[in-house]
C-alpha cells in the first residue's frame, strides 16, 4: 500500500519544515506549500490524500481556498485539516462550514496532528475492499475476488474486478471516464481517458448475459444498473 500524500500548505518555514520531517517519520508522502498558487498548482499536479491548510496565508486565506476546491468535482472528496493560530469557536465554525474536516488549533502536539490526519483518513476511506456486494443477480465478494451473475461464476481481469467494484458501489449513477480514471486507475496515474473504454469493452465481455447492466450514457460516461 503506498503512503498516504499529503499537500502541507503552510507560509512559516520552520512550522512546515517540522510537519514535513514529523509526517515523513511517520510514513507519509510530503508536499509543501508556501501560498495558495503553490498550492492550486501542486493540487493540479497531483491530488493528495490530504491537505493540512494553514488558515493565514499570503493572498487567498485557507478558508477561501478550502471553499474553492470543495467547489470544485475533482477535489470535493479530498481532506482537509485547518491549521490555525485562531482558536475562538466562531473561527472553528468559519473553518468547518468552509469544507475543513478537521480543526487544529496551533501550538499543537505531533502525536495530536498525527492521530487527527489518521482519524479523517479513516473515515474518509472508500468501502471496503472486501465487501459481499449485490447488485440484481451479480454478486461480487471483494474478500476473495469471485464474482457470479445468477450463480455462475464470471472470470475479470484485476483492472476489470476493480472497474465493476467500484461501480456496484455506486449504481444507477453516471460516471464519466475522467471520473473513472480517478476513482479506479487513482489520479496521479497519467493514461488517456479511452483506456477506459477498453477495459469496459472487456468487462462487457467477462460479464455475458449480465453484460446490459453495464449502460453507454452518450456524450457523459458510463452506469451500471440495478437489473431487471
């Protein structure tokens, strides 16, 4: 499993030296930050698993550039932790209603840092991989990696099993091939996006007669049915 990235977006050099040396004792992948261009293009680079955002930061605050990338598709899932010398409720609340998972109010412990970005990776982790899911007659059991379509069982490639787990996890919703890229290949990995139609083309296939669950949407994506 590869370490968990995190994007430190901090303007005080000796504060984001300590969390870069702290967070890569500690297993993580590091990136810095001195502001929020810095920041945006890092972000544009490559998604991180996480973010720790300084809330009082040269042009755009934390806040503002928390409620950007909360507006924004690709980076809606991303987790974010304010770091911030201002530790009033009110401040707390601002930094939470703008998208901040988690709030850390400095000066603060590195076991506390540590245990918070833990705690929101955690929570937001995708299902589980070895979930039994159902979906009509198609069973997929994450656990040992058999899949069956009214019993039988069906023979997928990984790329494929991993293609149709993630779409059973999220059914009768439209998925476009940049979206599929991110969520099944992970985004720092740079393919063209019809990849994605050729392995749905060999999904189809391992999949026979449950093969019409898996829906063409023209002009927007892919979607898998419930079934009849």
């Amino acid at each position: 499993m590869k370490a968990p990235r995190v994007l430190i977006v901090e303007d005080e050099p000796a504060i984001a030296e300590l969390l870069d040396v702290n967070l890569r004792h500690n297993g993580f992948q590091t990136v810095t930050a001195v502001d929020g261009r810095a920041a945006q293009r890092e972000i544009d680079e490559v998604l991180p698993d996480l973010v720790l955002l300084d809330w009082m930061l040269p042009g755009d605050s934390g806040v503002m550039l928390a409620k950007r990338w909360r507006a924004d598709e690709r980076t809606r899932q991303v987790p974010i932790i304010m770091l911030t010398a201002r530790s009033e409720e009110m401040d707390r609340v601002a930094g939470l209603d703008a998208g901040a998972d988690d709030y850390l109010s400095k000066p603060f412990s590195t076991k506390e840092l540590l245990a918070r970005i833990r705690a929101v990776l955690r929570r937001r982790l995708p299902e589980q991989s070895s979930a039994v899911i159902t979906l009509g007659e198609l069973t997929l059991d994450g656990g040992t990696h058999r899949i069956s379509h009214a019993g039988h069982p069906l023979k997928l490639g990984p790329t494929e099993f991993k293609l149709l787990q993630y779409l059973m996890h999220h059914p009768e919703r439209v998925h476009s091939r940049s979206q599929l890229l991110d969520k099944v290949w992970g985004d720092h990995v740079f393919i063209e996006e019809r990849t994605v139609d050729v392995h749905v083309k060999r999904l189809r296939e391992a999949m026979g007669e449950a093969a019409a669950m898996l829906e063409t949407v023209r002009g927007a994506g892919y979607r898998l049915s419930r079934g009849a």
